[in-house]
C-alpha cells in the first residue's frame, strides 16, 4: 500500500525527467559497464564532439571516495551527463537544465580506482563532450 | 538518516549560486554488500524557486557520501526562498529550504 502510494506521487513533483525512470539501462544492467554503452543507452549514439565543454577534475586524487567534478559550459545545453569508468556502472549523474539554468555545475564522486571522467553536454542533437584521466592512490568504492 | 540538507544560496549581478551539502550514506551496491547493509543513495535531487525547476538531476551511487554540490541560475532575486529536496532510492524524501541572500 505505502508504495503505491508513492508511486501515485511522484509525477506531481515538478521533475521533468527522471532519466533513472526513462533511462533505466544506462544506469544498470549489462549495458551500464562501459561508457560507450550507457552513452548510447541514454543517447542514443556514443559518437561525441571533443570540445566546448569544460572539465575540472583532480590529476591525482588521494581518496577515490571523494572526487571533486566542476563542469561548465557555454552551450545552451539540453542536458549534462557525467561518466566514469572506474566503477562497475559508469553514469553517475544526469542534469536536466532548466531554462534559467547555467551549466556550472560541482560535484564530488567516488572513484574505485583510477580512471577517465567523461562530461558530455547534449546541445540538439550534438554531444560534446570533456574527458580527464583521474588518478586514484585509495579506492573509495569500498570494494 | 534524513538530516538536514545544508544549504547556501546566493545572489550577484542576477546569478544566483547554490551549494548544497546534503546528509546521506550514499551506500553503493558494492559498499552495501561489505558492510552487509542495504543499498541506498539519492536518485534524483530538484530545486525550485516559486514553483520554478532551478536544478534538476538524476543521479547514480557513485555520488561521494554526504553529497556536495554546486549549481548557478538566472533570474532569481534576493530574498525568494530556494526549495531543494531529494529522493533515495528507498523513496526516502527530504525538502528543506534556504532564502536567497
């Protein structure tokens, strides 16, 4: 019963989109491993533009539990995604950017191990997108 | 487990700009599973301004635990309240405000 009741509530929030919901497999399930995959399974294609966006991240971060992420960008993006391929799925977030919204975004992220955080920023039907190799000396993922 | 979410909002040349540190484990699957606990951590996280969506994103476990983050709109003044509230994944919900200074 409480669930039900739950799920009756949730679509009168004002969220748009929750790409947990309409994206389900880019963030778990065989096709969440690999960034190509979750990309395409979020986008559609993983075929992305290098450039225009910018990317903030540690060279060498001493705890994988808490990676410092900056993202901004002067495109009038639809939506931000960020990636990584150290852990066992690789999409960690999705931003939806509001009309007043400004792509400027920080964030921390645990990392298990060293690896590349992708920023991808969708405008139309272009992904550009920043990558930063990231050095983990202690995983953060408990693992 | 819902405390209260942190939040700073300011206002400058008509850019408004958030930090939000909010209480959570933010327990992965992996973590979960060798702390023998059940997996939780924050899905989606929406703020407002007058029923306006300022931030809006979905997110994963690999948020750091106690998440932070920071965020910039336009077209906010001073003294409106900022609503931010987030959802885990056992439903969980947590609202809390802050005025815009």
């Amino acid at each position: 019963m409480g669930l039900g009741a739950a799920a009756v509530m949730l679509p009168s929030t004002l969220s748009a989109v929750n790409f947990r919901e309409t994206n389900k497999s880019a963030f778990e399930g065989p096709k969440s491993h690999t960034v190509d995959d979750a990309m395409k399974e979020l986008y559609g294609t993983s075929k992305t533009t290098v450039g225009k966006v910018k990317l903030k991240a540690p060279d060498i971060a001493e705890n994988g539990a808490v990676v410092p992420l900056q993202v901004s960008s002067d495109l009038a993006g639809k939506t931000v995604a960020i990636f990584q391929d150290a852990n066992p799925e690789s999409l960690v977030a999705v931003y939806t950017v509001p009309a007043d919204g400004i792509i400027d975004y920080k964030l921390r992220i645990k990392m298990a191990k060293t690896g590349t955080v992708t920023a991808v920023v969708q405008d139309g039907t272009t992904l550009f997108s920043a990558s930063k190799m990231v050095k983990v000396t202690a995983g953060g993922c408990g693992g | 487990m819902a405390k209260k979410t942190r939040i700073k909002a300011k206002e400058k040349k008509g850019i408004t700009t958030v930090k939000a540190l909010s209480k959570h484990a933010m327990l992965s699957y992996a973590e979960a599973k060798s702390q023998k606990k059940e997996a939780n951590f924050i899905t989606s996280i929406v703020a407002t301004v007058d029923d306006k969506v300022v931030y809006e994103v979905s997110t994963s476990q690999f948020l750091s635990k106690d998440p932070f983050m920071q965020f910039k709109f336009k077209g906010a003044n001073k003294g409106k309240t900022l609503v931010f509230t987030w959802t885990d994944l056992k439903g969980t919900k947590r609202t809390d405000k802050a005025k815009i200074k």
